[in-house]
C-alpha cells in the first residue's frame, strides 16, 4: 500500500517527476467506462427497470409541440447542447486555485456518483409521471408551498447565474480589444443565419458554411491592430479609468453593451435572435472543442512538475505564487470543503441539469431504455469538457508560460483569459496561430455565456409576469419584466465581488441538484425501491451546498465588517450576496423539511394511495 | 475466387463505419437544427390552434362564424384536433419553462 502511495505521490506531485497529460484522458475514460458502463447499467437494471414496451409520455401524450419521440442520438446531442455552457469550463479552472488533483477528483467521483445520478434519475421520474416538471411534481410528491419555494429558489439561482455570467463576459473577455468586434460581427451573422434559413429558404448546409466562414472571419478581424486599437480607446486606453467603485470605465461600457444584447434576446422573436445566434455559436464551440483536443492528442504534453498538484486547503494562491514569481496579493477562496464542491457545479453535478432533463428531454423520450444513454451518457461527456478545461490551465498554460501566468490570470480576475489562453496553445498544434487562438477562445466563451444569459433573461420575465402580473400590470409587458431582470442582474454585476458570486452561483445550483435527488429519492421510496443511491448524495450535497453558503454569507459579512475604507459598490454588493445567500439557505431548508416530512409519511405507509 | 470471409468482413467494417456516421450526424443534428425544428413546430401548432378556434363552434354544433365557410375548413382542423386538445387541457407549471429555448 505504501509502496502505491509513494509512486502515486513520484508520479503525480513528486516535484522531478512528470507525467503526460494524456494521463488525465486516460484516467477519463477509465471512469465513464466504469461509471456508465457498470454503474449507472447496474443501478439502471436493478432499480429503475426501463421497460422499452411501455408507453412513455412522448408517446402517449404526442401533440407534435412538447411531447414529440425523438431518436436517442438525436435527443443526446440536445441533451448535452442544453447542459454544457460556462459552468463545466470557468468552475474547474477557478477551482485550480487549489492544485489540479482535487479538481480532477471532485470532477471525475463527482460525476461518477452524484452527477449521472441526478440526471438520469430527473428524466425517468418525470417520464414514468406523465412527463411532469419538478413544479408539479414537488407540489404533488413533497408539498403544496414547495412549488412556489421551488420557483422562487429558480429566479434567485438564475440571477446569480446572470450575475456570474456577466462578470466573465463584460469584466473579462470582453475588457480584451481584440474580442468585441469578433462577438458583435459573430451575433450579426447569426441574425444573418436566421433571415438566410427562415426567410429567403436556403438550404441549411450553405447557411452554415457561410455563416460560419464569416465568423471566423469576423473573429480574425476583430485581431487587426486597427482593430484592436480602436476598441482599446472606446474602452478609455490601456490603462481603462476607474468609473466608479473599483469599475472601470472599460468594464462597465462593455457590460452594459452585454445586457443589451441579453435585452434583445429576451424580448425579440426566438427564431430571430437566439435561435440563429446559439446555432452559428454551437459550429464555433463545437470546432474549438475539436481542434483544443485534437492539438492536445498531437502535442501531449508532461504536467509541468512546476504546477502544484495541492496548493493548501484555503485555495489560496498567495505563497505558491510568490514561488512563481508573482508579486500579487490573492483571496481566498475558502476551506476545501466545502467550497471546492460548489466553485465545480456543472462538471461533476449541476440542478439546472434536472430542470432541463425533466421539462425538455423527459418529454420527448421514444423509449424508457433510451434514457441512460442520453442523461447518464451527456454527463459523462461533460465531465471530460470539465477535465479538457483543467488541462487548458494545467498543460495550456502552465506547460508553455508556466504556474506562473496561470497565477497572474487568475490574481486579476481573468478565469475565462485562462480557458482562451490555454485553448489557443493547444490549438497551436494545429497550425492554428496563437493571436488567433486567445481571440478565438474568448469569442468561444463569451458566446457559450450569452447563448444561455438571454434565455434566463426570457425565463426571469416570464416568470415576473406570472407572479406579479395580476398586482402589478406593468410585468406583463416583456419589456418591463426584462429591464427588471437586467437591472438585478446590473446591480450584482456591478457591486459583487466575482469570486464570491460565483461560489454563490455554484451554491444555489447545487442545492437545487439536492433538491432534485431529495425529489427522485421520495419517488423510489413511493415506490418501494431502493433510493439509497439518489438520497446519499442528496444528504451529502446537501450538507456540503448549505456549509457553502453560509460560510459565503459570513466572509462577505465579515469583509464588510473588518475592511477599512471598503468601496461602496463592493460594500453594497457583499451585503446583497450575503442576504441572497441566507434567503437561498432559507429556502432550501424548508423544501428538506417538507420532503423529509413526506419521507416520514411514506415510511409510515401514509401515503399508500400515493403508492397505488 | 473471392474469399467470402472477407468480402463478408469488407462490408461489416462498412456498414459499422456508416452507422457511426449516421450517429454522428444524428447527434450534431440534435445539437443544433432540431432546436429549430422544435421551435417550427412549435408555431405551426399555434396557428392550428387559431385555426381550430376559428372552426370550434362547428366543432360543438354552434356556428358562431357562417358555417358556409367554417363547414368547409373543418375536415381541415379535423386532424390537428388531438393535439389540440392535449396541449390545451394539459396542466401547465413554471417549470416547464426551462424548456423554453427550443
């Protein structure tokens, strides 16, 4: 055993040994032949049973609209479309701060025991329910006021998202002169996608060979050091000027020109804006994908013995940084656990996964046995887009301008510069220049933010409009209800500090992934069947998301509380993440209180004619 | 002569490497033009349902528009009735709100 561990510790933090980067591939693969393969197919036979006789909603309730059977393969590609944006890319990355392997850990088991769990399980609740949302099933299964808490907890999680989001894309990627013309020419082509295919009837192969080809033109022109000049003096020079707070006059302009376009998304036609717009953006997501992996297959480099495999349990990066050579003062992040397991949601375990699993693909499954594939298998693959992203911090960078930048990046707030760098290096290898690269890889994230930033926006009016709409008419209006979402989501963009949001963000999200494994546990037990397999994570997740949180509340607290001539912007927005954070906390504890009351009564055989 | 093993081998290679095509392109299809697709279909149901409405009198024996015309149209709505119905008396819930981008 010591032997193992002694070579375990040589090969993989021993500081003169290397190891190649395909190792993390490899030990990939190893876990979704495990996970998928023996797992997920055992519990899936031993305990859901998916009967491919038996009708499922997408069948039975067919109305050609919602409820429409689709081919797996088909239904897998949506699946994985829906579930994977920014999460599974800038979580793992910020996560690095405490070494790559409890990043690589937490990806990997998370996926294998929690993930595929949550996934699969929302899909097959909601297909052997009629096909019902997890609104109407928390009413129905766990309590009447859990619907509307359920709602509530949705609006607040999509706000942080938002929040999140538009920190990366209108302080990060966007504060790059070389990225804004590539984004706006990429969006105007996507609109020319939607007049091309809707209204002048071209055949979909030759919109998108030109779409496409103008994108990436647009992305090189973007490069050009007219370009990129003029961007930089739009944006007040090289050094931008403060605004107000500590915002600079670059970061808020471009923010703002973000939630304008989330504005158009929200309250234009789907097949005007963000139809057309997500599809030009999936070719170049998709081929970025593509050429990263390829150039890593061909490249393969050795993890860099100077990239620490642990840093300390705080994810501080102050005296590994030092070592590097960086003179910068960092934050930490927060104790391993729990903070580490919420700063990594969509790569390991993610709640807006159940929300689209159950309202989405639940309804168009043709058969109950496709259902492992397509949940189960579009998480697996995200947990390799989640380790493909380490790898772009970990061997991107720290192969070619070590730990080093990877540290200066992140000390300045630039997690998403780290994904654009670290892709363009593997690109390389492809012929594909590195300039071109970083801009690229910029393009690529900020579209995959703003595909899923729109949409919330669309979500958050509609929601507005159906609870508020009846005392206060003005939501009904679409662009009322979307100014008022964009104005929430400003507020935070503008005074949260981005590390805490983002903890937040990973927080609400994986409570709501409790939430739904507490919900597809009360249905095995309804049952009579084993739910031990969803209910562990769900205590566990639980546990650890709550722990999170509040330890979140109280640093945002206590900054407030002990830092001396604090900024008002970022005083005023530490109070609102706090108070966000103790409402979410709230929330969740009465939705557990009400299921594990409902799991009580099932124990007791109360609800025996829930069982019939 | 040829060697039917391999002929055999030839065309099982094959069809396993357009199969995996097919996959592939059933999966890239999923991921991008079945979301229009969706969405067309979508719309297409809304303005049956228009139209349906237009023809309902007829449909429960009170012409509330001259049935002269919506007589006519009926055999039309006719088909797209079943799904009409579902969609209109199924019980709806926020949630179902997330599925709202396809």
């Amino acid at each position: 055993m010591c032997g193992v561990l002694l070579t375990f510790e040589d090969r993989f933090i021993g500081k003169e040994a290397s190891v190649s980067s395909l190792y993390f591939l490899a030990f990939a693969v190893i876990a979704i032949i495990l996970g998928y393969g023996w797992y997920a197919r055992s519990i899936s036979r031993s305990v859901i049973l998916p009967d491919p006789k038996r009708a499922t909603p997408a069948t039975m309730y067919m109305d050609g609209v919602d409820f429409t059977p689709a081919n797996r393969h088909v239904l897998f590609g949506y699946q994985f479309k829906s579930i994977a944006a920014l999460g599974p890319i800038i979580g793992p990355i910020v996560a690095v701060q405490w070494g790559w392997l409890p990043a690589v850990l937490w990806v990997i088991f998370g996926t294998l025991f929690l993930g595929w769990v949550q996934d699969y399980s929302s899909i097959m609740l909601s297909v052997r329910e009629d096909g019902q949302t997890f609104g109407a099933l928390s009413f129905r299964l766990i309590s009447p006021r859990a619907r509307t808490i359920l709602v509530m907890f949705i609006y607040f999680y999509l706000l942080l998202l938002m929040a999140a989001f538009g920190k990366i894309v209108g302080f990060d990627l966007m504060t790059n002169p070389a990225v804004p013309l590539g984004v706006l020419l990429v969006i105007a082509i996507g609109l020319l996608a939607g007049q091309m295919t809707y209204k002048w009837k071209l055949d979909i192969l030759l919109t998108t060979l030109i779409t496409v080809v103008l994108a990436f033109a647009g992305i090189w022109a973007g490069t050009l050091p007219a370009v990129k000049s003029f961007m930089e003096s739009l944006g007040g020079g090289a050094q931008s000027p403060l605004f107000f707070g500590n915002v600079t006059w670059a970061q808020f302009m471009w923010s703002l020109v973000v939630l304008v376009i989330c504005y158009l998304g929200a309250v234009l036609p789907i097949w005007r804006w963000a139809q057309p717009i997500n599809y030009v953006a999936f070719w170049i997501v998709f081929l970025g994908i593509a050429a990263g992996t390829l150039g890593l297959l061909i490249w393969h480099p050795s993890i860099p013995a100077s990239f620490p495999a642990f840093t300390n349990w705080s994810g501080n990066l102050t005296s590994a940084a030092a070592a590097a050579g960086v003179d910068k003062s960092f934050t930490s992040l927060g104790p391993l656990w729990p903070i580490l397991f919420v700063t990594i949601a969509c790569g390991a375990i993610s709640g807006w996964h159940s929300l689209v699993s159950s309202s989405g693909t639940a309804r168009q499954l043709e058969n109950e046995s496709d259902g492992l594939f397509v949940g189960a298998g579009a998480m697996f693959l995200e947990m390799f887009l989640a380790i493909l992203s380490i790898l772009t911090a970990v061997v991107g960078i720290g192969a070619v301008q070590g730990f080093g930048k990877y540290a200066d990046l992140i000390g300045s707030g630039k997690a998403g510069g780290v994904f654009a760098l670290g892709l363009a290096e593997m690109m390389h290898h492809v012929g594909i220049p590195v300039s071109f690269g970083v801009s690229f890889g910029a393009v690529f994230l900020t579209l995959m933010a703003l595909t899923i930033m729109y949409l919330v926006v669309r979500f958050m009016r509609v929601a507005s409009a159906e609870f508020l709409g009846d005392s206060i008419p003005f939501f009904r209006n679409a662009s009322f209800g979307s100014i008022v979402a964009l104005i929430l989501s400003a507020f935070l963009i503008y005074t949260g500090f981005w590390a805490r949001i983002w903890i937040l963000f990973g927080g609400a999200n994986q409570l709501m992934a409790s939430m739904a494994l507490l919900l597809a546990s009360v249905w095995l037990m309804a049952r009579g069947k084993n739910y031990l397999w969803a209910f562990i994570p769900a205590i566990f997740m639980f546990i650890t998301t709550v722990a999170a949180l509040l330890w979140t509340a109280f640093a945002v607290f206590r900054q407030v509380a002990t830092t001396p001539n604090l900024a008002v912007n970022i005083m005023v927005g530490n109070i609102a993440a706090g108070i966000i954070a103790i409402l979410l906390v709230l929330a969740a504890l009465i939705l557990v209180w009400d299921g594990m009351k409902a799991l009580r009564k099932l124990k007791t055989g109360a609800l025996a004619e829930a069982k019939a | 002569m040829k060697n039917p093993f391999a002929a055999q081998g030839e065309s099982s290679l094959g069809r396993q490497a357009s199969r995996l095509i097919k996959v592939f392109r059933d999966v890239l299809y999923g991921a991008t033009v079945y979301e229009m697709v969706r969405d067309l279909r979508k719309q297409r149901a809304q303005r049956e349902h228009l139209f349906i409405l237009v023809v309902f009198g007829d449909l429960i024996g009170v012409p509330i528009l001259p049935p002269y015309y919506t007589l006519r149209l009926l055999p039309y709505a006719l088909e797209a009735f079943p799904g009409w119905k579902r969609t209109l008396l199924r019980e709806r819930d926020m949630t179902d709100l997330c599925d709202m981008e396809a």
